[in-house]
C-alpha cells in the first residue's frame, strides 16, 4: 500500500527536526568532551603569557593582531597596499585612547 | 480540530504532488535554498565558536602589555623601565618579556621565538609547537639548526614538543632560555621586547595604565580586555571575513526571494485558475502555496543548519581552512568547542523560512482572488 505523501514527508522532516535537536545535545556533549583542552590552552596562555591565538602566521601583525602597531601592515613602503590574505580578513587593535586630550591614533 | 488537521493533509497531499509535477525545478530550489543556509549557519557558528575560545583562552592573557614606540613604529624595552614601572602605585609584579619572528627559509614560514616567564629550558635546548613538529618532522631529542639574521648558524636539540590539544595559541611557538634568545637576535643586555604587568586592583587597571602613559609617554599599554575586544570584533558578524561572507549569501537569498515574489509563470497561474474555476476557495489556495513555501524553506533550513553544523564541529570546517590559511605555512589544526547562540540560531530561521514564505505569498494573492477566467486567459 503506497503512502501519501504528507506522511512522507512529516516523517522526512520530523527526522529532520530531530536532528536539530539532536545538534543542540551534541554540542553539549561536544563542549564537555573538548572542557579539558580548552583548559589546557588556557593554562599554557597564562603560563607563557600568550596574548594571541596562532591563526594567521602570515605576516607579524597578523600572528599578533592585538599587539600590532598600525604601521606594520603597510611596513614595505608608504603606498603599500595590503597584500597578505589574511590581512585583509582581520580587524586593526581595539585600543582605547586613553590619554583623550589628544587624537593621536597609537 | 481532527477535521482540520484531515483537511490540511489533504492539501499538503495536494501541494506535493504540484512540486513532483516540476520536481527538477523544486529539488532545485532546495538544494540552492539549502546551500544558503548551510553557508549562513556555516559563518554564523563558526565565528561565534572562535570568538567565545578566544575569550576563555586569553581570559589570563597578562593584564596590561606595555610597548615602546619610537616614530610609531614598536621598539625595545630599554634598561630602567623596569624600574620605573615598579615605583607606579598599584603594579603588583612586572615581567619584561623576551620574543620575535623568525623567518624560516627552508619551509618559508613564520615562527615565534619566545622566552618563558618561568624559565625551565636549558641552554641549546628549545621546545617547539605542534605545527613545527609537522612541518619540519621534529620529535624529541632531534636536532635543528637556525641561521641568524646576522648569518650566524644556531643548533638546538628539542627538548619537548608542546602538547597537540594547545595547537591553536602554540602552532608556531619556538620556546629557549634567555641567553639563546638573546644571542640568537642580537638582543642588547637589560632591553625587552615589552613588559607584562599584572595589577593588585582589577578596577585600577584603566588608572594604572593612564599613569603608565604619563610616567613614560613613549609608550603604549595594551589592557587585557582591549585584546579580547580585538578578538571580538575580529569575528564579529559585522566586520571583516564574516562581513564579506555573509553578504554574499544575504545577496544570493534576497535574489532567490525576489525572483519568486515578481511573479508566477504562465503554468503556475493557470493551475491557480483551474482550481478557483473547480471550487476552491481564496483561502485554500493561498493555505496550499503556504504550505509549499513553508515545508521547502523549513526542509532547506534544517537540513542546511544540521550540515553546517557537522561541518563546523564534526569536520573542523574544511571550507573556511583555506580562507584562514592565506599564505600561511603553519596552520593550527584544532577542534573549536560549540558554542551555540540560540538568538542567532532563532534570527536565521526568521530571516530565512519567513521572508521566503512572504515571496511565495505576494503573487500567490494576486492570482488567488482575480477572476478565474481573467486568470487562465493572461
């Protein structure tokens, strides 16, 4: 006896559906399995005083995207466009001003 | 209510077998609708993921790194500094840190040479990441040999090979004792690369940093929550990668819904007048073509977030490796930790099954409620 469709199709997407709770457990599941590294990452990053992850070896301001100064990405000459990838993906520092009676940018 | 849920089996029965009439068509539509989502999902968990490890990773990143600039450009730490600082009220311990670049010729990739806090390595020794281990087939006990910037031949014997769960903020790392560095580079006696300082009163590390740059105005401080900030934005939704990638497939569905919502085809329109000519109601033609926007975006959208999911957490993210790894030689391999945000999760299925439903609906409307023979003869 053939199926309608609708029934089909409720049990295609209540598989579906499933799943997608099944995403939420896994990822619970997933978050303790890999607690422990996060850990240990953490640790080493206190220990050696690590201020950066090790994402992007290209250039030195993209190892270090946080301790950069703002010269270094155009550090080949002064019309130096941006030329390494990952350059271009990343952000420059988000470092507050702090001294806020000048506008100097570093 | 059984009446009801009979009826809209009925049409859902109804709207299926429409779709199969023009299955090519449809299962393309899913499959491209699906490739959206997975792409949307794909850049949304991922950088929420990273985002969230950088935090937890650098959440003990010393609380304020303090640089010399000469001509805005970073410089050495020269002797007194130190001192200097000291004095400042409030500083609680004081570091000067040892690290640089170092260009490896042979693989043409970058490493980080640094200097423990701690010390522990001995002379001729050095303990290297993960990704040097790979790249260079080091292990322990071997031997390896770096030219100096100066010309200078440097030979090392691995001691330890940094623990592979860590490779995502030690890929790169070349770790030595502190006479190595400096003979290595040249470093001067008493000169730092910069300093790490950690403050007795978090609240006083703004006040501490200000002092700092007034005590020494050739300096720059870097708070700790000014990195993390830097990692924030770096994969913030609104910049960057994340920007650039999701506008593309923001593009791609506003025109997927906007080819849908212009207008129904000559065999769509008189299909729609066949069935007001039979007896269907407005109403049940407009639930009908509802019912067909609703299943194929609400399909496309789970079946696209499950396998982004298993993309992102399950696979490492395959897709994004390339984007990541530029030109980089040393590429951290590492498994991010979930890190799912259910507001960002709701906001993909809002923006995606409703305004798609919404483009089926418009000119569904029209149709449904002209004359039946206006609409068969146009």
């Amino acid at each position: 006896m053939n199926s309608r469709p609708s029934a089909v199709v409720f049990t295609a997407v209540g598989l579906l559906a499933l799943a997608f709770g099944g995403v939420f457990v896994d990822a619970a599941w997933l978050s303790r399995q890999r607690a422990g590294d996060v850990s240990e990452m953490s640790a080493l990053a206190a220990r050696l005083g690590l201020t950066d992850l090790a994402l992007f070896t290209e250039a030195r301001y993209t190892r270090h995207p946080s301790q950069a100064d703002l010269h270094s990405a155009f550090q080949d000459h002064p019309l130096a466009l941006e030329h390494f990838p990952s350059g271009s993906l990343i952000t420059p520092p988000r470092h507050e001003i702090l001294v806020r009676a000048t506008a100097s940018p570093d | 209510m059984k009446f009801w849920l009979e009826r809209q089996r009925h049409l859902i029965d109804f709207t299926l077998a429409s779709l199969a009439r023009r299955k090519a068509k449809n299962l393309g539509l899913l499959a491209v609708f699906t490739l959206l989502v997975f792409v949307l999902a794909s850049v949304m968990l991922f950088s929420h993921a990273l985002r969230h490890e950088a935090a937890l990773v650098l959440k003990d990143s010393p609380e304020i790194v303090l640089q010399r600039l000469v001509a805005g450009r970073h410089d050495l730490i020269p002797p007194g500094y130190l001192d200097a600082i000291g004095r400042i009220r409030g500083v609680q311990n004081t570091q000067g840190r040892l690290w640089g670049y170092y260009y490896d010729s042979v693989v043409k990739a970058n490493y980080t040479f640094m200097v423990p806090p701690d010390g522990g390595i001995e002379k001729g020794t050095i303990v290297v990441g993960p990704a040097l281990e790979r790249e260079r087939g080091l292990a322990e006990n071997n031997g390896i040999s770096f030219r100096s910037y100066n010309g200078q031949l440097f030979s090392y014997t691995i001691a330890k090979v940094l623990p592979r769960p860590s490779e995502l903020v030690s890929a790169d790392l070349v770790l030595m004792n502190e006479a190595d560095f400096r003979a290595f580079f040249t470093y001067p006696e008493g000169h730092y690369t910069d300093i790490a300082l950690s403050v007795a009163n978090p609240l006083e590390v703004r006040n501490v940093a200000s002092k700092l740059a007034n005590i020494l105005p050739d300096s720059r401080p870097i708070l700790r929550e000014e990195v993390l900030r830097t990692y924030a934005s770096m994969f913030d939704w609104r910049e960057g990668l994340m920007l650039a990638l999701l506008s593309a497939a923001l593009l791609a569905f506003a025109i997927l819904a906007w080819e849908k919502a212009s207008g129904l085809s000559a065999e769509e329109k008189r299909e729609i007048g066949i069935l007001k000519a039979v007896g269907w109601e407005t109403g049940d033609v407009i639930k009908m073509k509802l019912w067909e926007g609703g299943l194929l975006s609400l399909t496309a959208f789970l079946l696209g977030f499950v396998a982004a999911y298993l993309q992102v957490f399950r696979f490492n993210a395959p897709l994004f490796e390339p984007v990541l790894k530029g030109w980089s030689v040393l590429y951290p391999r590492f498994e991010l930790v979930p890190a799912i945000d259910g507001l960002q999760v709701a906001t993909l299925f809002f923006f995606t099954v409703f305004p798609y439903m919404a483009a089926v609906l418009v000119p569904i409307w029209r149709a449904a409620v002209t004359d039946p023979d206006a609409v068969m003869r146009a």
